[in-house]
C-alpha cells in the first residue's frame, strides 16, 4: 500500500509539471500572436483586415487557450481520480498544439505536441485513456490539414496543388510520428509497470526485514532494537501531563526450567509469554493496552499506553495472575513471574527508568517472588 501511494505521489508530480509547461506554452503562444499582430500591423503585412486577423489569430486562440487552461487547472485542485486528471492534462497537451496548427498553420508543432501528450500518458495505467490521446491527436492532425485547405481554397489552381502537396506530405509525416510515439509510449509504459513491480517487490521486503528486526522471532515481541529506535523517545517527552508507565517482568527461577526440563521446555514458557501479551493487551487494536520487548533472556518490559499509573499497574498485576493459571505439557508446577512498575512523569534517559523499573523487580524477587512491585516515580 505504500508502495502505491509513493506511485501516485511521484504521478502526481509529473502531471502537475506538465500542466505547468502546457500553461507556459499557451501564454507564450498568446504573446507571440499580440507581438506579431502589433509588428505586422506596423509593417502593413497582416493578411486581410487587422480586425479579422485579431479576431482569428489572436483573440480566438487566446480565449480557447483560457477556458482550456482553466479546466485543467480546475480539474488539477478539484477532488477526481488519478485517471480523470492524468485525462485533462494529455487532452490539454495536444489541444495547445492543435490550436497552433489550426489557427496558425504550423503542423511542425503537431509532430511535437502529440509527442509531449502521448509520451506524458505513459505514467497512466489506462489503456483506454493512452489510446483515447492518440485518436484525439489524429483528429486535430486532420482538422489542422483540412483547415489549410480551406483556406487556400480560394488561390490558383497551380499554388493550390502546391499547397496541397506540401500539407498531404506534413499529414502523412505527422500521422507516421504518432503512430511511432504511441508505439514508444507503449514501451515506456510497460518499462514503468516492471519498475513499479520491482519497487513493490523491493518494499515489501524492506517490511519483512525491518519486521524481523523489530520482532523477536521467538515469542512475537518486539525487540531490543525496537526499544531503542521507538519507545526510548517516549521517555524524553514524559511530564506529569503526559506520564509513560513501564513494567519489567522476569520469571522466577527460569533457570531451573531449562536445567531440568531443557531449553525446548524453557522456549515453551517465553512463547507464552508473547502468547498472553498479545491477547491481554489486544495488540491487534490501534492502541493496544501495552507494547512488550523482549529485553534479554526471560525479561520482558511492557511500556503501557494508558496514562494512569494505576491502570497500567492493574493490567501488569492481570497479567502475572493469568500467567500463573498457565498449564504445560512438561510440568504439573505452576511457573509464575515477578515484576516492578515505575511510572515516568519528567523528562529521562531510558537507562535511568530502566534502573529505578529494574530496582522494583529486585524487591519483588527479594521479598518472596510471584509479585508485582510499584516502585518510586521518577
């Protein structure tokens, strides 16, 4: 998912880039017809009247260009899909390009725009829309063709054969152009698809990696490495506003359990562990109860998510009761746990909560094990 989402992001980027080259290209074509209108007016070389050269080469275009411009841009800020405006953007691409040819005659600029717009609707995953671009570009390449020849309709017969020839040979050229730059943009776009895979592929086993990382494979807890990247900074922030509870548990006399039972056995009790962490503490829950680290060996430090202290040491308090229900295969004895809880409610460095967490333990063990100890706040 969030391969797909850095995809359109990236999109997103393109598109809105070319949208501000077709807005360049149009204001610029718009200032170039007033330049030459206002020098071909000076010099006496406009064909026809000044007011219906204005009217067809200047204003005419200009106005097109402004609502062509305004809907793209409309359609850019507005709320549609990707598809919707990847759509306008390549329909305005050509359409400025048409316009040129139509109003002006410069089919040259038809051999770019098409390329500019088909090449553009390669990012696009819409087939339709790819081959949608291109039948557009070829109806503006004939409308452009026949608009020259209406226009020269009117001259000799051996100057209209002249013309002909020459815009038949810049429409065939033209339509060959789009026939090859479809057929690039084709490739390009397929090119795209097998980066996207590979950066999908790529991502998903950076996930699996980093979830390797952050995970202890044994009991499913979060690890050491996890703590010091993630939950050390929830310490630095606490304050009495904003107080972060932490739990440390070891089991008693684990050593016994793997000394006379064997380690296989031992592996059994931590997995329960990971076991009851994760259903006591709903940790399939957007905020879960606590997060547990596998801190070393058969210690486990739960960083609560609840603010109050005497919640937090509730749930530890639950979850030392339900431990100690627990049956196994191995034994008919129960296997119970000690713990100590320390609430943080000032600015602190992980190793000085770690200390005064592991302190409460300590006592714990010492006054009789199979307990839960609340030691000072810090």
């Amino acid at each position: 998912m969030e391969g797909l989402t850095k995809t359109r992001e990236i999109e997103g980027i393109i598109r809105r880039r070319m949208a501000k080259i077709v807005t360049a290209c149009a204001v610029g074509m718009t200032v170039f017809d007033i330049v030459y209108f206002i020098y071909g007016l000076a010099a006496g070389i406009l064909p026809g009247t000044p007011i219906s050269y204005l009217l067809k080469r200047v204003l005419g275009p200009m106005l097109l260009n402004t609502i062509l411009l305004t809907v793209m841009w409309c359609f850019e800020n507005g709320i549609h899909t990707f598809d919707c405006k990847n759509a306008v953007v390549a329909f305005s691409v050509s359409s400025v390009g048409g316009l040129v040819a139509i109003f002006h005659g410069y089919h040259l600029v038809l051999w770019l725009a098409p390329a500019l717009g088909l090449f553009f609707v390669a990012i696009s995953h819409n087939k339709i829309l790819r081959r949608s671009i291109l039948v557009y570009n070829y109806i503006l390449l004939t409308v452009a063709y026949a608009q020259q020849l209406w226009e020269w309709g009117d001259y000799g017969s051996v100057l209209r054969q002249s013309v002909f020839a020459y815009y038949t040979q810049h429409l065939i050229i033209g339509y060959m152009v789009l026939g090859v730059v479809y057929a690039f943009t084709e490739c390009l776009h397929a090119h795209i698809v097998d980066i996207i895979e590979v950066n999908q592929t790529l991502l998903k086993q950076s996930d699996e990696y980093q979830e390797r990382v952050e995970r202890d494979a044994l009991t499913g807890c979060y690890s050491r490495d996890y703590l010091s990247h993630h939950m050390e900074k929830l310490f630095r922030k606490c304050s009495n506003r904003l107080a972060t509870t932490c739990a440390l548990i070891d089991i008693d006399d684990f050593k016994k359990v793997n000394d006379t039972y064997g380690h296989d056995c031992g592996d059994q009790v931590l997995e329960r562990i990971g076991k009851l962490g994760r259903m006591l503490g709903n940790a399939e829950a957007e905020r879960p109860a606590y997060r547990i680290c596998r801190y070393g060996g058969e210690e486990f430090l739960f960083v609560f998510t609840d603010r109050n202290p005497v919640t937090c040491q509730k749930q530890i308090e639950e979850f030392r009761r339900v431990f100690e229900t627990q049956e196994y295969d191995f034994t008919d004895r129960r296997i119970t746990l000690s713990g100590g809880v320390v609430t943080c409610s000032s600015p602190q460095e992980f190793n000085v909560v770690f200390k005064a967490v592991d302190e409460a333990l300590y006592q714990a063990k010492a006054t009789g094990k199979n307990k839960v100890v609340v030691g000072k706040g810090i």
